[in-house]
C-alpha cells in the first residue's frame, strides 16, 4: 500500500484511448492505481508531488530484453562479429544462481533508471528451480512490472515446462507473470504449433524468437492454429505476403528491437511493411550487448527507419507513398501499444483512473530539451535517459529526483562479482579494446 500521491501542475500525457492529454492538469496516484486525472484536483492526506516543468506519462514498455545478458552489455562490434570474445552460447553454463540474480537485478534497476516501468524479461538460458527462484527475486528486488518468459528449449522435456511454468506463477509475486518462449528456425512450424499447445493448457501467452526461418514459416503457423492474441512475435524479419497476412488475420502481436536487430546484423525490421497491415508492434531493448537499454533510443530509430523508407521510395519515384510516422505513433509503441503486446494492454500502458499507476516524470527544464514546443516531440526527438526524474511502479516510488531508490551499490557490487567469476570461468578477457589498450 502507498496511500495517496499527487503530481500537480504537469503536462499529463495520459495516451489512453478514451482520456485526452492535458497541457496542464494533475494526476492522483491511491494505493497501486491512477485515480483520477485532471486539473484541480484535491486530495486531503495526500503527499504533494510538484510536477512543474515536468512531462507526466505512462511508463515505457519495453517488450523484449534479455536481462542476464547484462554482464556484457555495451561490446559493440566485439559482440557480433565473427569472431567475438563473448558469445552468450559459451557463457550461460557459467551461470548459476547469483549470477543470473545479479545480472537481472542489474539490467532491470537500468530500465528503471531509464523511464520503463514493464519489461519482459526473455530468459533463454537453463533455469533449474534455484536459478528459477533467482530470477523472480530480482524481478521483485527492482521493484517494476515484469513478465518472465523461460525459452521452451532450455526446459527440458513438456512434462518439466509443465512443472516449471506452474512454480514460477506460482512463486511470482504481484507484479511478475509468466509467459513459455520457443523459437522459430528454419520451418520448423510444428515444434513451435505444440509450444503453443503447451502454453495454452498452462494458461501462459507465447512468446515466438524468430531466428532464421524460411518465408513463408508464420504462415505455416496460422495454418497449424498456433497464431493469436495469446502469441507474440519477436524479430520480424523475412516476411513474405503470407507471413504478413497470418500475423494481422490472426491477431497476434509484434516486438521490434531495431537498434539491436540492426547492430547485431538481422537488417531492417520490416516496420513499414507491418503498419501497412494496421500491425502496430511495441518497442524493446533485446541485448544491451549492441545496443541501448532504453526506449528513446529505440522511439528514434524507429520513427528514423520508417523515415527512411519512405524518402527511398520518393527518391526512387514511386507512387502512393506511406504516410510518415508521427511522433504520436511511435510514443505509443513505446507505451500503450507495447504494454498490450506483453498482455498487459488492461493493466499498464496509459494514464487512465483504475489502471496501474505505473508512470515517469520527465523533466522539460534541461538545456537539452528546453524550450518546448510540443511536449510528445520531446519525448521522442530530444530527450534521454537524463530528463527522467521520477518513476512509479504500480504507486511505488522507484526513483525520485533521479536517484533510484534502491541499494545501488550491493548491486553494482554483486554485478561485479558475478561478471569478474564468468569471465574468468570462460577464459574471457574483458575490458580491452580490440587492439589490446585499455
């Protein structure tokens, strides 16, 4: 319980469906949820939030990241190339129960750090009940709302999943759910067709990696009735008219990373070609070994990409050209669309009375961004990681003034262990540069 908490006097964008935005206008957080918004409000016993010079929106979703991978974040090319000193394949047997606690905790007091109040956590390595249990307790450590999704093929046979699946719901706490991840290689739809058989009687949603398969593999799914709301997409890419067809006939839903999907060498997500089906994907991080762990950055190569696209196409002298992104779609992939792609469209996302208060203030007095001219703008063209002042989760204050509100040093600490016990189990050198200068 957090009593009542009031941000007065803000620009409240609630981006809500059925809820305008306010230029000016306060929000009245009570216990866990949004209670009203508007200008004028009073709340008596209520803690008084100054939200002046502020932007007051929901929380970024960030629908896709792999949080153990944090220990290396940051490689650049030394984590993609071919011959790179950290493949994640040769590292994860290295991991046991504090280091996948430490590298969670880490990655997600970052998110936290960055204005994102959801992420869901693609755990695609080997979790045994104790590695299992270390996991949820970072999720619940860093305090935000979060889905874990275990990947199907570091489960072990159905019958293990089955037992897996139903001790983490039932071991996770109120902010965490529990989702199954397979994979898609090749066209190999019936392996993925029985995931989401498995995750359907367990009453999880299924989260489907993409990797190397064939066009034509997603619409081998929609023919297998192994496509729906329930089933998210991630990592879009070799789409052909059938695949496209399936995915909006279906329902399903779409998770672009387009830093990481484009850094690490997947090529460009095919963002025009999913909007051109009403397909409105949400946004996320995957692997902060290439890329960054925040949603402005990924806002902007978004809305940047589809730009693009449309310029060749006008340069190139066709016809009947796409409209261009706005910076009011993009915001949404980053908020409302992404808390519906994690299956949290009717709990997080928008600033609405009875939804979770899951939210950030964003400070408009920086040199960066002041003056402003459009407050959605901002958001997406010029702010950072640095305008975020405060963070709430579910009316849990998680930042404040810009100071994460947690033992940020046993974390750190705990991080540095962890990467220093890998790195030498795995014979790694890290910390140099290429050509051996440190």
């Amino acid at each position: 319980m957090t009593g009542k908490i009031l941000l007065r006097g803000g620009t409240v964008l609630t981006l809500g469906a059925k809820t305008p935005n306010h230029a000016l206008a306060d929000v009245l957080i009570e216990d866990d949820r949004v209670a009203e918004v508007g200008p004028g409000l009073r709340a008596r016993d209520a803690e008084v939030v100054d939200a002046t010079d502020t932007i007051v929106m929901p929380g970024f979703v960030d629908t896709h990241r792999h949080a153990w991978r944090s220990l290396f974040r940051n490689l650049g090319e030394r984590g993609t190339s071919t011959d790179a000193p950290v493949s994640m394949e040769a590292l994860f047997e290295h991991f046991g129960p504090e280091e996948v606690y430490a590298a969670t905790l880490i990655s997600l007091l970052g998110a936290v750090e960055a204005g994102i109040t959801t992420v869901v956590d693609w755990a695609d390595l080997p979790l045994d009940d104790a590695s299992a249990d270390a996991a949820l307790q970072a999720h619940a450590d860093a305090g935000l709302r979060t889905v874990l999704v275990p990947a199907r093929h570091r489960t072990g046979r159905p019958d293990a999943t089955r037992e897996l699946l139903a001790r983490l719901a039932g071991a996770a706490g109120p902010s965490t759910t529990v989702a199954l991840g397979s994979e898609l290689g090749g066209t190999d739809a019936d392996r993925v067709a029985g995931d989401r058989a498995l995750a359907r009687e367990v009453g999880a949603p299924l989260h489907v990696h993409l990797g190397s398969q064939t066009p034509g593999a997603i619409a081998a799914l929609g023919k297998r009735v192994a496509l729906g709301g329930d089933v998210t997409l991630v990592h879009c890419f070799e789409l052909d008219e059938a695949d496209l067809t399936a995915i909006a006939s279906a329902g399903a839903s779409v998770s672009l990373a387009p830093s990481s999907e484009m850094a690490g060498g997947r090529g460009s997500p095919p963002i025009q070609e999913l909007v051109d089906r009403g397909i409105r994907p949400g946004l996320g991080t995957d692997d902060e070994r290439v890329a960054p762990g925040d949603l402005f950055a990924q806002m902007r190569a978004t809305i940047s990409l589809q730009h693009a696209t449309v310029f060749d196409r006008k340069l190139a002298g066709k016809a009947g050209l796409p409209r261009l992104m706005s910076t009011r779609d993009v915001i949404r992939f980053a908020t409302a669309e992404g808390a519906r792609v994690a299956g949290l469209g009717g709990v997080t996302g928008s600033i609405e009375p009875g939804k979770q208060a899951d939210l950030v203030v964003l400070r408009t007095d920086r040199p960066n961004i002041f003056p402003i001219n459009d407050p959605i703008g901002a958001v997406v063209w010029g702010m950072d990681t640095s305008n975020v002042d405060r963070v709430f989760a579910a009316g849990r204050v998680l930042l404040r003034e810009g100071v994460l509100q947690a033992d940020v040093a046993r974390a750190r600490g705990a991080a540095i262990a962890a990467h220093e016990r890998v790195a030498a189990a795995a014979g790694l050198v890290v910390g140099a540069t290429p050509g051996g200068a440190r």
